[in-house]
C-alpha cells in the first residue's frame, strides 16, 4: 500500500463557486452560481471558506426568508489553471 500524495500538483489552484437554492420537495430552485474572486492554494482552504461564505450568505438573506423558501447553499471548488 503507498501513498500518491507525491504525485500531486502542488501547483493547482481553486476558485470557490457558491449557489444559493430553495430546497422545496420537488421544486428546488437554485439562483445564478456566485464565483468569488480570491484564488485558494488547496482544496481545504476553498472548502472551508465556502461554508463560511454560505453562514455570511444565509445570515444576509435572513431568518425568515431562509427559512420561509427551505433555503441553503451547495458549492464547488473548481480547479483553476496556474500560469
């Protein structure tokens, strides 16, 4: 059994990609992706802060509206190429 971590581009880069959706059975709706502009060294890092960003997006939006639309957030760290 080895280990591959050698073997991984230390290199690659990530570019966080938050959706705020209402997760009504059956209806889930989702708003336009926001991409947000600071480019993350690893994947932990993007994952991280997407869950930070998804509290400040929820906070923003509200209690009620929130909770009113069965709303809340999926993300995705999207590679980014390095030059």
């Amino acid at each position: 059994m080895g280990y591959y971590i050698q073997n991984i581009d230390l290199s690659m880069k990530f570019i966080l990609i938050v959706w705020v959706c209402s997760f009504f059975p059956g209806a889930t709706n989702c708003w336009p992706p926001m991409e947000f502009p600071r480019v993350y060294d690893s994947w932990y890092e993007c994952s991280r802060d997407a869950h930070t960003q998804s509290i400040r997006i929820l906070s923003t939006i509200g209690f009620k509206r929130v909770n009113d639309m069965q709303m809340g957030t999926k993300y995705n760290c999207r590679e980014s190429p390095t030059y």
